[in-house]
C-alpha cells in the first residue's frame, strides 16, 4: 500500500475477504496488501479475515469483517471518473451485477457500496457557461440510468 493520507475503511459484516476479491477483479492495477485474521477467542470465527488491505487502480482501501453493526448507505459512494463508454460498460456491468442500478450513473454494488460510474465529460458539460447547452445535458442525464457518453454529447449539441 502507498502514502496516501487518508484511506476509505470499509465495514462488512463477514463478507470482507469475498468483496476485497471481488473489487480486485474488477479494478485494473489493483492488489492485495497486508492482511489479519481472526485469533482464538476473538470475535469472529478463529482464521477467518479481520482486517484487509488493498489497492484498487492506485487508491489504497482498508476492509474489516466487523459484524452487522454497521451498512453502507448512499450518503457515501465512490465515483469512478471513465473517459470511454468502454469503461463505463465494464465497470456498470461488473458491479451492478447482483446490486442494484439508480439513476444518473448511480448504482449499488451486491455488498451495499454505492459507485457513480461517470465520465469527466459530464461535469465540463454541466458546468458550460452557455445555460442552454448545459441545460439539456441535465435533462439528457436525469432520464439515465447508466451514462451515456454520445447522448450526453448529442444533448449539448441540440442533436
């Protein structure tokens, strides 16, 4: 794992170590790092997974089976910038699949995890100083479920 100065820590009931390799093989030039596992006595069964860490594209996360005290709510989610429709269909397919899919980009990961599956497109078009243009993108991309690079394009141009 790098430097980084913060890193995002997420709370799974058991599931930890099943959704630590599921994100490894979604995410390109990501790895496992130091792990801990449960001793005698401890809380969760003896061998089983505490704590993971893990590199996901270059951003390190941590992970720990803590119990079912805690789940995921959207009021967190992790945006994933894509610059093709390529990506956007990898990623969107591959974790929405046994999740959920929401509006705007937004979809719900089979663990509760919540992505934005978004292109950097989206925001320079949002943010055009021509009210008009970025008007439409916003009509164009509030009738989405998954982004769609060329419709939102298509909008900004008035095709």
């Amino acid at each position: 794992m790098s430097a980084q100065n913060i890193t995002p820590f997420l709370w799974f009931d058991t599931n930890a170590e099943e959704a630590v390799n599921f994100y490894l093989s979604v995410f390109p030039n990501s790895s496992l790092g130091k792990n801990t596992r449960w001793g005698k006595g401890g809380p969760g069964p003896e061998g089983s997974l505490m704590t993971a860490g893990f590199t996901l594209n270059g951003v390190d996360f941590a992970a720990i089976n803590g119990g079912p005290h805690f789940k995921f709510t959207e009021a967190v989610s992790f945006v994933i910038r894509c610059e093709t429709q390529e990506e956007i269909d990898h990623y969107w397919d591959k974790l929405s699949a046994g999740g959920s899919v929401q509006q705007c980009g937004w979809l719900k990961d089979k663990f509760g995890l919540s992505w934005q599956v978004v292109p950097p497109l989206l925001s320079k078009l949002l943010a055009d100083k021509d009210a008009e243009k970025s008007q439409r993108v916003l009509q164009a991309m509030m009738k989405m479920v998954k982004i769609d690079i060329k419709a939102l394009q298509d909008a900004y141009d008035g095709a």
